[in-house]
C-alpha cells in the first residue's frame, strides 16, 4: 500500500485511495457473512419445561436458501449448559428420543424441528424459562459457521 501512495503523489487523489481503502476493509469480511446469510431460520420456540425439569425442547425451521449443502452440527446457549439434537422415534407404541450427529440440508432444502420429531434440547438449564422469554441460540454448522437464533418460549400445552 505504501508503494502506491508513493507513486500517486498528487494529493487530489489521496481520498480516491483512501475511499478504496475503506471499501477493501469493509467488503473483506463479507464471504464468512454470505455464508450465514444463505440460512434461514423462522419461528423458533421452547416449549416451556415442567417445573423442576432442566431441560427443555427447541423448535424451529431451518431453510437453505444458498446453492451449498450445509451441516448443522450442534448449537449452544447461555441459558444451557449443553444444546444436543435429538430425535423422537417410535418404536412398539413407545416413543423416546435418540441423538443426531448431524443434520445435511441440500441447497433449496428445508429441515422442520418439530413436537414428535427433531428437536434441540437444551440441557442443563441456568434458570427455570418464562413463558414469552427470548432465549438466545447459536446453531453451528460445519466450516465454523455460526447462526444466532432467538427462541420465544411458550406454555407446556403449545404444539
Ligand atoms: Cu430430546
């Protein structure tokens, strides 16, 4: 950069420069935010736990809007000590949850987190949750891309 500014030594150009410059420094972080951008996220809830329970289920739906496959790896929360991705099965009339690793969605493609099918499940719960609090949420997609949700926790009888 030096070695340019040497070779234009007429000042009128100085704020040319200096424009692109400033444009360079804000254009640069712009691939890690396309990727973000490229996901959706609508109607996040938490059901609220039962009194006593430390831990409670999140529903949301994830969209790809992007032309990349991405893979949701995981989420956290500050009000979680642990976010895992679970699975509610049916198995000879019982129901019970198992853990997912990962979740693809192909461009174009939609995933649900659903009552009865997959979910988030915050463990470990820093406070007991208030129905219309907004808890913060961050899911972690494959690559270190970070999506920040807020979930609106509702009454236990919500579907
Ligand atoms: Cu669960």
């Amino acid at each position: 950069m030096k070695t340019v500014a040497l070779r234009l030594p007429r000042l009128p150009l100085a704020p040319q420069l200096l424009l692109a410059l400033l444009l360079l420094c804000v254009l640069a972080p712009l691939p890690a935010r396309a990727a973000d951008s490229n996901l959706l996220v609508a109607g996040a809830w938490i059901r609220q736990p039962t009194p006593g329970s430390d831990v409670a289920a999140v529903y949301l739906s994830l969209e790809n809007v992007g032309t990349r496959a991405v893979k949701l790896i995981g989420a956290e929360s500050p009000a979680a000590a642990m976010v895992m991705m679970h699975e509610t099965v049916e198995s000879g009339g019982q129901s019970r949850m198992r853990a997912l690793n990962a979740v693809w969605l192909a461009p174009g493609a939609s995933v649900a987190f659903t009552p009865g099918g997959r979910h988030l499940m915050l463990h470990g719960l820093t406070h007991p949750l208030q129905v219309g609090e907004r808890v913060p949420l961050a899911l972690e997609f494959a690559g270190g891309i970070k999506l920040h949700v807020v979930a609106l926790v509702r009454p236990l009888g919500a579907g």
